[in-house]
C-alpha cells in the first residue's frame, strides 16, 4: 500500500483518490473516517484511536490536516503509550511520507482538510 498524494480535502492511495478524512486499520482495509464517526472531527478522540489500533499496530501516523488543526489530546496520547504504540502525528503531506516509509505494524488516520 502506498498513499501516493494529498490535497486539501482529498487523498490518493495506491492511485485511488478519497475526497475525506480516511482511516487505514493494521490489515490495510482503508475507511471513511466518518462512517461510524461521533464527536468533533479536528479532535482524536480516545474512543476513536480505540477503534483503530487493534492489537497488532506498532505504530499509528496521524496525518493532522493540511494545516494541522486536528489535536491529540493527552488521554488520547497516553491510551496509545500504555499499549505500547508509537504515535506520530505530523500535518498530512509529512505523514503520508512517514506512512510509506515505515515497513513495521501500522495504522492511520489522515484528516485531509484544514
């Protein structure tokens, strides 16, 4: 899998473009992050990142949005360390860099407006 390109409100994965916020779980399945979605969408929630993981990710990129307004906040942050996954959070175009290079356990959420 590979995240070929990001615009704001849209993102390209293996040349199929999504035009939303999207979600890419440790199997690969790919998402609409606001099938199931409750809350506020510039908030990762603990309940959403719950909902992502699973138990086989080692690391979880969070593409923020094109200016990184999407926040973590620290319950979310700490939930992730007591499971022992590596949170990386960067505005959206340096995530899907760092997306493609990690070749271990991952898992994604990619905000793809503001």
């Amino acid at each position: 899998m590979e995240i070929n390109s990001t615009g704001f409100g849209w993102i390209i994965v293996d040349k199929v473009r999504y035009n939303h916020d999207i979600i890419i779980h440790p199997n690969g399945t790919i998402k609409n992050r606001y099938d199931d979605f409750e809350g506020d969408n510039h908030i990762l929630s603990k309940k959403e990142a719950e909902r992502i993981v699973g138990d086989n990710s080692v690391f979880f990129v969070v593409g923020t949005g094109q200016a990184g307004m999407l926040s973590i906040p620290d319950e979310t942050k700490q939930f992730l360390t007591t499971k022992g996954i590596k949170l990386i959070a960067e505005i959206t175009p340096k995530a899907i860099e760092i997306f493609n290079a990690i070749k271990d356990k991952k898992c994604g959420l990619f905000h793809t407006t503001c």
